[in-house]
C-alpha cells in the first residue's frame, strides 16, 4: 500500500466568532502531523483579541507552526511556487470572505486564498456569521465560483454530542475530511471511523 502524500496548509484566523473552531483545528493538526509537510498560520489583527474574549487565554501562544505576520507577502504562501496544496480560513470573517470575491488582497490571508484560487488548489472558508444578508450570499457564490469550499461553522448533532467542545469538533471533522487527511471520526453507518 502506497504511502499517504503529506500536504502543505495555511492556516488563517479572522476575528470572526468562532475562537474555539480555530483551537481545535490547531489541535487536530497536531494530532495529524505525519499527514502534514508544513502548517503555516496567519492572525488577522483581531483574530488574538476575539480569541482572548472567547476563550479566556493567550494559549494562542502554545502551538508549534510557523506565525506569518499579516503583512507579511515573504510568506511562502503567498506564491503559488511554494505550492502550498490547501488553506482553511477558520473562522472566516464575511469581510475576508467578500475581500477575497472580489480580488482585493490587501494582506496576506487575502493574498494566500487568492493564490489558492489562481492555483486551482483547495481553499476552505469555514465562515460563521449568521444570518447572512444578500452580499454575503453573493459572496459565497462567488467564491465557489472560483473553487473555494464554504463550509459554514453549523455544527452536526447526530452523533449526540456530549459537549460544547464535542459540537465544535463536528466542524473541525468535516474540515479535515474536506482536507483529505484521515482521522477517527463518527461516520453516518458507522459510528467511529
């Protein structure tokens, strides 16, 4: 049996809500570091502020990825030659979101879900605010359009989660999947995969 390719990821983080999603995604790939080449990760200026009202820490700190400053465009990722195979905006704001519709890439999230897009490579925007209004339905579509995945943050229950955190996982599961990366998860006909 042939060995599973290790993909490159972005990791970016908006000052959306939603805190809790992006932890345990920094969490999951931890746990799937085999899979992985490189994590690189980018915060937006809010990302750390929401995450401290959220989560009520500065654990931010604790994960062992390489941190890109948002204005960094030396990034790797910020070319489609280092290609990068993937990149999960988590939570994605609908202002990142609508930035990225419409071709604005004025830091460096923008810029790597751009390259993402050009390059035909994987782009999810795990987006988490509700309800939506219409631009933001057009923005959706348009992202789509182009190749992006939006995976809203809605949670699934039929695998009677016992936790807020359990909840939240349901997301982060689908988001892996959605990666390629084998993990356990509940699977519908199977329990636990």
């Amino acid at each position: 049996m042939a060995e599973q390719a290790r993909i490159k990821l972005v990791i970016a983080i908006t000052g959306a809500s939603g805190a809790l999603y992006a932890r345990l995604l920094l969490e999951k790939c931890m746990e799937l570091a085999t899979q992985l080449e490189a994590v690189g990760l980018v915060w937006s200026k809010n990302a750390f502020t929401v995450w401290q009202a959220e989560l009520g820490n500065d654990d931010y700190h604790r994960f062992p990825f390489p941190v890109y400053d948002v204005q960094d465009f030396s990034a790797p990722f910020a070319s489609g030659s280092a290609r990068y195979d993937a990149m999960v905006i988590c939570p994605c704001s609908m202002g990142t979101l609508g930035r990225i519709a419409n071709g604005i890439s004025g830091d460096l999230i923008t810029r790597a879900a751009d390259v993402m897009l050009k390059e035909r490579r994987k782009l999810i925007c795990v987006i988490r605010d509700m309800p939506y209004n219409l631009i933001h339905i057009e923005n959706m579509k348009k992202v789509t359009e182009a190749g992006g995945i939006i995976c809203p943050a809605n949670p699934s229950f039929y695998s009677r989660p016992q936790s807020i955190e359990q909840l939240a996982s349901t997301v982060i599961d689908r988001v892996v999947d959605l990666l390629g990366l084998e993990h356990r998860t509940f699977r519908w006909g199977n329990e636990i995969d």
